[in-house]
C-alpha cells in the first residue's frame, strides 16, 4: 500500500514538474527530441504557455515540414515573420518552405525581403536564383548565382545546376563551359548529352541535337524532356515519322495537353487530318480553356470539310483567346470557301490584321493558307482590307 502510495506520488510530482515547465523550457527540451511528432507536442505546449515565443513556432514549422505537413509548416513561419518582422531568417525560411511547396514566386518575395534587411548573407542569393530559375527568371537567376558566388569559381555541384540556367539564358558559350567542366570531371549522364542537345538545337544544328539527345535517351529510356526535344528536332529536318514516333513515345510517359497538341501539328504535316483531329480533340479534353487546339481543330475540320464543326471551333478558340489573329484568318476562311460570305470574310480578315497579323504572303500561297481566299486573294478589294 505505501509502495502504491509512493508511486502515485511521483507520477503526480512528474505531472507538477513538466506543468509547471516554462515555454522556453518546453523549447529547448523540444530541441533534444529528434521524432518531428515528439517535437510537435511539446512545441505545443510550449506555444500554449508562451503564444509569443516566435523560435517555438519556428521550430514546431521545421517539424511540421520534416512530416511533410507544408501547409502547417508555412502558416508557423508565417507566425514567425509577424512576430520578428525585421528578422531576415524568418522570410529566409519561409522562403524556402515556399519552394518546396512549389510556390517560387512568394519564395522569391520572401527572399528578396530577408536580402533587404542582410544583403551580406549569400545564402539568401542562392536560395533566391534557385526561385528565379523556377519562375525562367534566368538573367535575375544568374545575377544572383554571380552574388553568391562572387570571386570563386562554382563547384562541380553547383556547376551542374547552373548548365540549364544558361541554357534558359541562351548563354551557350557559358553553358558549354560548363558541360566541358563537367565531362573533364567524368560525368557522362543523361542530363549532361540533353544539354549539350538543347545547345545544338539552339544554334540550329540539328543532325547533332539529334545525336546529343539520343545518347541521353540510351542511357535513359525514360527522359521525356530528350523525347520531347528530339521529335521537334526531327520535325523541324522534315522526319515526320520519326518525330511522330518520338511524341508517341513522350505520350506514354506525360500524357500531357501540350504534347498531343504537338503531336497533331506533325500529323497535320503528314496530310493526317483524320489522327491530327483526334488529337488536338485529347489536347482539348486535358486543357479545356486552352484555345490554341481549338484554331488547330477548326482548321483541321476546314481541311476534312466540315465546315460548321471547324465553325464553332474557331469560334471558341476566338472566344477563349481574342488576341490570337489565327482564328481570324481561318474563320475568314470558312466563311469565303464554305458560303461565299464577303461581308463576314473581310470582317473577319480586317480583325486579324488589327491583331498584328503580318504574314499576308501566305494568303497567297496555296501550300498555306492561299487555298482558302482563292480568286478573291486576287482582288483590290482584298488587298486594300491587308494593306490599308
């Protein structure tokens, strides 16, 4: 009886101990305890006894973001910023908690803050040219990498990350520099042959682009982005069937708007009306308020002689983006071979070329858009809606 009695009394003296525990002291044993959700429980506790304590939220953000739980995490750093305003680790943080939550323009307000108040700490321009990179920032991006670094040359690391920011900046020469570094240090990746890709295609070398992102491919069969940029390389040679085959490919990995979009441009080359309408049809599926497939739809139904469908579809195309002058043109189109309509045909002409549509040779060749205003491409009348 007295044992039990002895025991009780301890519990309850334990009990006291940790109640009568500050929030400071809650922090620090906080800090010891290596489980983020160990963490999470004394932290709030901690916050429970001192709703001030900025480092307790901070901490309790750092566990929150170490069990993946993002959204509690930014709201603790949030906390912090109000509580230490002028503290440049509190955006620096949240910065970066930003980032990985894949919200890189409030990562870069966040980062630009902490620089205003510590412009001498040069983690924060790293953490910044990462946020710049991905919002394709990449002069900023750059300028920032240039603060970090200063007079030391990048390591084979950071040398790695800066390739694709050259890339982005059209920098080649720096670009291949780097790729150089990167070979002399042994690395024969996949990522490195892409990049040397993305510069051929840049300087349009494309039988080298195409080599470059092949050996990407041989060494990794999955690498959309080497897909991707091989088939619009072979597109842009004239190898349609293999572009086709390259986008198919690319499909089955992103099964993405854009590259079934993509993939009814090669079609529609080939004379493939038919496939090149099923996929603008899937793009319009996966993006419906995208209005880029719709002009491709519609002018592709022109070619089938479906003259309604192609109709509403330039319609909506012109409903969901009316800066586009394309739509304009086709739909002109449409009204002159399929009804004889003059009034709308010029109405709709005048349209595109008061949206800076400039290429009026192609009006006249039949291999573009010529087809469409035959005899009346012949008239002063037409002329004068082009050149007034």
């Amino acid at each position: 009886m007295i044992q039990k009695y002895l025991l009780l009394l301890l519990f309850s003296f334990i009990s006291l101990s940790a109640s009568a525990e500050t929030g400071l002291q809650l922090l620090n044993r906080a800090k010891q305890q290596t489980d983020p959700a160990a963490q999470i429980k004394l932290l709030n506790k901690a916050i429970s006894k001192a709703p001030k304590l900025a480092d307790a939220y901070h901490y309790r953000a750092d566990a929150y973001l170490a069990s993946g739980k993002i959204n509690q995490a930014l709201a603790d750093y949030s906390k912090t910023v109000s509580l230490r305003p002028k503290d440049p680790f509190r955006y620096y943080a949240r910065g970066l908690a930003y980032m990985q939550a894949g919200r890189a323009s409030l990562a870069q307000t966040d980062l630009t803050k902490a620089i205003s108040l510590k412009p001498a700490h040069r983690d924060f321009y790293l953490a910044r040219a990462r946020a710049n990179t991905a919002l394709n920032k990449y002069e900023l991006a750059l300028a920032d990498y240039k603060k970090y670094l200063g007079k030391r040359t990048p390591s084979v690391t950071l040398g790695r990350e800066l390739i694709p920011v050259y890339l982005g900046a059209y920098r080649y020469p720096a670009a291949e520099k780097l790729i150089s570094a990167q070979q002399a240090a042994g690395n024969d990746s996949a990522d490195l042959h892409y990049w040397q890709g993305r510069i051929f295609s840049g300087q349009g070398r494309l039988d080298e682009a195409v080599s470059a992102y092949s050996k990407a491919i041989n060494r990794d069969e999955a690498y959309a982005s080497a897909y991707r940029y091989r088939a619009g390389a072979f597109k842009d040679m004239g190898d349609f069937e293999a572009s086709l085959a390259d986008y198919t490919t690319l499909l089955k990995l992103q099964p993405e708007a854009i590259f079934f979009n993509r993939r009814g441009l090669v079609y529609e080359e080939m004379k493939d009306f038919k496939h090149a309408a099923e996929d603008y049809s899937r793009a319009i599926e996966l993006s419906p308020k995208w209005a880029i497939p719709y002009n491709n739809r519609g002018f592709v139904k022109m070619q089938l002689k479906d003259w309604n469908g192609a109709k509403t579809d330039l319609e909506t195309a012109i409903r969901l983006d009316g800066t586009s002058p394309t739509p304009y043109v086709n739909l002109a189109g449409v009204y002159w071979i399929a009804k004889k309509d003059r009034k709308n045909m010029f109405d709709n002409l005048d349209k595109a070329v008061r949206r800076n549509f400039k290429n009026f040779d192609s009006l006249y060749d039949e291999d573009q858009k010529g087809w469409m205003f035959k005899n009346i491409n012949k008239t002063a009348e037409f002329r004068a809606v082009l050149y007034k």
